[in-house]
C-alpha cells in the first residue's frame, strides 16, 4: 500500500525527525553515561520525548531550508 504523494512532506519530516531524533539521543546518552544496562530504555524514553518536538520542526523548516539551499547552489 502507498501513500498519496501529497503527504510526502509529512513523511518526509516524520522519518528525517525520527532518524535524527534516534541517532542524535543515543549519541548524547553515550556520551553522557555511557553504554549502561538501562541504556536502552533511556534511549526509547529520550526518543518519545524529543521526537514530538522534532517531528513538526522538522516539517515547519524543511521547505525554507530547500529555498535557502535552491537560492545558494547553482
């Protein structure tokens, strides 16, 4: 089953927010404290906290930084 082309910028800024938001918290909490045995349920519980934020960022930016990007490259 597809999706209707025009989510695709909803799609596109659910999965870039939710990559980033898994990749960048697992990054800090290493940092942080390490690989622990509660690191994977602090990791999950990071992620469902920052990904709400994230996600309509994400989505908000996306067509402004394209713009900027359209108006700087040639």
């Amino acid at each position: 089953m597809k999706i209707p082309a025009r989510f695709a910028p909803i799609l596109f800024g659910a999965l870039l927010s939710l990559i980033m938001t898994g990749v960048v918290s697992a990054f800090v909490l290493m940092v942080t404290q390490g690989v622990h045995p509660g690191f994977l349920a602090l990791w999950l519980k990071s992620c469902a906290m920052t990904w709400p934020v994230a996600f309509p960022t994400v989505t908000l930016v996306a067509p402004l930084v394209r713009k900027v990007v359209a108006a700087t490259t040639a």
